[in-house]
C-alpha cells in the first residue's frame, strides 16, 4: 500500500525512497563512529580511507549513511507514517523517480506521480460526515413520549392539540396562503404550532445520518423526552407543583439508571424542550412552571429550548418553528428569490396585542407609533385575530415591509421574529436578549449587519421610529435585507425526515453545535464556560 504522504525532504540518486528528515551536522565524534559502522556494514577494506582516497572515502560514506537512513525510514510502523507524512494525492505532493519497478502513474496538469511496485487505487474515499461524532437515541417507555402524542386532546385545557400536532410536528396544510406565494411552494407551508419543535427534532435524530445503534460508538446521547408537552397540560387552573414536575422526575430516574449516564454524568446529553426555558424554572411551589431545570440531574444536560436563559451555558436558544418546512434545496433558492424580489410597499410593519392591563405597556406604544406613521406603516392587531401560529395576513404584511418591529414578547422572545425574517423583512429589536443573546448559532455575529437595535427607553422618551428607519438609504436596506435572506436556511426546519440534499436548516445547525459542543468538552485543559 502506498502511504498517504511523502516527507519534504531531498532525495539522493538512485534511491527509491526519501529521507525522512535533514541530517544534522554531526561532531567529530559522531562522524567517526559513523564511519566504522558504515565501513564494517559494508566490509570495506581500509585501504580506502587512506589520505590519498578522499574522493572515494566520501562516495562511500554518503552510500553507507544512506543505506542506514533508509533501513530506519523502513522500520517505521505503516499507521505513523500515515500520521505525519502528507498525502501524494493532495495538491503539493512531491515527485517520487527513479524508480526501478513501475507499476502505475498518476497523472494532472501539474504533477506525475511515479512509485515503485506500489499500485494506487484511483478512488480517493469521500470525507467522513460524521468527523463530529454519532448520536445514539434512548428508546424511551411510551409514556414520556408515544403516550403524550396519543393523549393529545388532553394536553391544552381549551381544545385539542391534535390537528396542531399531526403531519409529524408540521401542522395542518397551509392552503389560505394561495395566492400569497408561488404556488409551487404552497405544498411546502403549513400552520405550525410554536410548541411543536420536540416532534420535529425527535422525528429528524431518528433518521440523522449520524445516528448510532451501538452506544459505545456514540459522542452524544439524545433523550426524546417531550419535556414541554408534558408540562403544557399543567400549567393552568389548579394541579398543583407536584403535577407540574412529575414526568420530569420520572425521566430523571430513568435515564440516571443508564450506564452511559454514569460515565459521563450527563456532559454528553442533550434533549428538546418545546418551550421557553422559564416553564421550567420554577422556584417556589406557588410560581409559575417546574422546577425541571433546577433538578440536579438536569445540571450536565444540553438543553436545546425556542427561549434560553443567557446567564446558563446548557440552555441552548434554537429558532421557533415557521410555517415554511422547505421539501429540496431548490425550494429554498426559490424562495430567497421570491422573498429577494418582493416588491415592499411600506417602510415597517408590527404584529401583536397591546397589555392593557401592563403599566406603560409598550407593545401598545408601537402601535401607536404604526398608527401615527403616515401611511408607512401597516399594523396587525392580534388583540382580534390569532397570530401565535401565524397568519396569512401576518405573513402578507412581512412580505410587504421593509422593517418589522419585534418587541419583547410574553416572555423576551417570540416567534414574530423569526416569521418576519423568513419573509425577508429586516427586525427592529429593543431589547437585547430578544434576540442577539437568544440564537447566535442561527443569526448573523454582527447585528447591525441583518437588523436594528432601537432601545426602549429612547422609544418611551419620544424617539420616533419612523425617522430612525428612514435615515436608513435603500442601498443599506438591501445589503441587510440580503444578509437576512442568506440565514433563512438556518431558521427553518425541512419537511424531510432525513433533511434537505445539501442545504443545512435549522436543525442540522442545532445538531452540529451539540456535537461539537460535546467534542470541546472531552478536550484536555477543556473549561466550563
């Protein structure tokens, strides 16, 4: 077999193989040691290394220091070469002549390549895919997941959550949105409930490229524990702290009982929690949530959620999930395109309900500055509508806007954001954690590059958001509408269960940065952040 590299060392005559490294010069005592044991190698007589025998003293000094130097080139094993020696298929590979046998040549524009009885296989393997490690899934007892799903006309104390929760996660069809987008994408779009991201993630590891049926194989374990429609259904009217945390200690137990738990004590663990991470934060009985977070378990565990708290490094923020479930690549290059090419008849747009039961409420204050702004701004008041899960209406407006204003939500996120930046509209943020320290894995490491930052107090000191968004030319505009339009693919999940062909959505991209997360992590010298 042919190693995969050749050292970038000088080669002398008649030699099939190079030297492994320059020689260093050598003292006087070494020189003359060399020359006896060269000499005795060889059995020459010592007629010849008389004074009147230079020329040939030094001829067969260099062949003798030669014959050793390849003996121990030789002698290395075959996997340590592999290591240290660069690959002779790679751009800068070296020339390899003289040889006595050939038996092929590999030819380029640039190179030849000939080696001596060595034959070289004309395939040169495809890079591993899986370099970050493979996960390996709990098959977990129905009741943490299979059984929910089954229940789900029980999990909301209003109506059934089924229809919400059908299509694997994605939601009814979205067929109100004919004649809103090319209709060769209309079979792509759906009403996806803001909730349902444990589904869609549970229903992509299963069919992952790098999933693993043999755990010793594994970098990160998955736990595909429903953990926010377990919660969900006890969130409201009178069950009581314990009903809240139930489940989460049941999975706690069980997974504690696993032996790949144990030797690493929950570091190379993730799961999905379909909510923000404050329903699972509970301090006190009488307070809203679990205290599923706060469980000592739950310490070492990656925590992927639509909400993370800044201050934990194991809450990992991912994107809420869209109505856009892309089914090819080509649906997303169409519908960049699309979104690229829209004609927008207003400078912002805002969508929300107004507190009125919130002192100085400040979603009610941007709909005021919508209202107030001239015709420039087109206002969706979700006081009379439902807009959690989106709208036609919604996304007809985003599609129409230069910029949308995403204030906080009930908590600091919302899904609005990520609806408004699918349609290419460019957010307006007022608050930092509603975003910029929510999802960096996802969005731009400039935020002045995809959106812009307003901060609240300026807004409720009189700073009119319309003139703000004006000072902005229509050259700046589309370089950050542009920016947007680049990240759409990271802030969509894709109808395949085994993805699209090579773009990356927003899945792939929670994946690889558990993986490489957990990768850090086993580092020696590694240091919790």
């Amino acid at each position: 077999m042919l190693p995969t590299s050749t050292p970038k060392s000088p080669c002398f005559p008649n030699s099939s193989t190079p030297i492994p490294s320059p020689k260093k010069p050598q003292t006087p005592e070494l020189s003359s040691i060399e020359r006896k044991n060269s000499s005795n190698s060889l059995h020459l007589q010592p007629y010849i290394f008389l004074p009147s025998h230079h020329r040939l003293w030094l001829l067969f000094f260099i062949i003798s220091l030669q014959i050793i130097l390849l003996l121990m080139a030789r002698a290395l094993p075959f996997s340590h070469r592999r290591t240290h020696f660069p690959s002779p298929l790679s751009a800068d590979h070296h020339l390899l002549q003289n040889s006595a046998n050939i038996s092929s040549t590999l030819s380029s524009s640039s190179h030849n390549l000939q080696a001596a009885d060595i034959s070289i296989s004309s395939t040169v393997s495809q890079p591993d895919q899986c370099s970050s490690g493979r996960i390996f899934v709990y098959n977990l007892p129905a009741v943490f997941n299979k059984e929910l799903l089954d229940n789900c006309a029980k999990l909301d104390p209003w109506h059934s959550r089924c229809e919400a929760l059908s299509n694997d996660g994605f939601g009814r069809k979205a067929t109100g949105l004919s004649g809103i987008i090319p209709k060769d994408l209309l079979p792509a779009w759906y009403w996806t409930d803001q909730f349902a991201m444990e589904i869609i993630y549970h229903n992509r590891v299963l069919n992952h490229k790098c999933r693993t049926m043999e755990p010793d194989s594994a970098t990160a374990f998955y736990i595909p524990f429903y953990a926010g429609l377990a919660v969900g259904k006890h969130l409201w009217f009178n069950y009581s702290s314990k009903d809240r945390d139930r489940y989460c200690e049941m999975i706690l137990s069980w997974v504690q009982d696993q032996p790949y738990w144990n030797s690493s004590n929950g570091w190379d663990h993730f799961m999905t929690m379909g909510r923000i991470t404050w329903d699972f934060r509970r301090s006190k009985n009488e307070e809203w949530g679990s205290r599923c977070i706060y469980m000592p378990g739950m310490r070492n565990i990656t925590r992927l959620l639509i909400e993370r708290n800044p201050w934990d490094y194991f809450d990992v923020g991912v994107p809420y999930p869209t109505g856009f479930h892309p089914r090819t690549d080509s649906d997303v290059l169409q519908w960049q395109d699309f979104v690229r090419n829209r004609d927008r008849k207003t400078l912002f747009s805002f969508a929300g309900a107004p507190r009125g039961a919130v002192k100085n409420d400040f979603r009610g204050l941007l709909l005021s500055h919508c209202k107030n702004a001239s015709g420039l701004c087109q206002a969706i008041n979700c006081a009379s509508t439902r807009c959690s899960n989106g709208s036609s209406a919604i996304l007809e407006t985003f599609l129409d806007s230069d910029f949308c204003l995403q204030p906080r939500g009930d908590s600091f996120t919302r899904r609005s954001i990520f609806d408004c930046m699918v349609a290419g509209s460019i957010p307006v943020f007022f608050w930092h954690r509603t975003a910029y320290l929510q999802y960096q894995w996802f969005l731009p490491s400039d935020p002045k590059s995809y959106s812009v930052f307003i901060h609240r107090n300026e807004v409720k000191n009189g700073t009119s958001i319309k003139s703000v968004l004006e000072s902005y030319s229509r050259e700046e505009v589309k370089i950050m509408r542009e920016k947007v339009i680049e990240y759409i693919p990271k802030l969509v999940y894709a109808e395949p269960r085994k993805g699209l062909e090579s773009i990356k959505d927003a899945f792939d991209v929670a994946i690889d940065g558990v993986l490489n997360r957990i990768e850090e992590q086993e580092q020696p010298g590694y240091k919790w952040k």
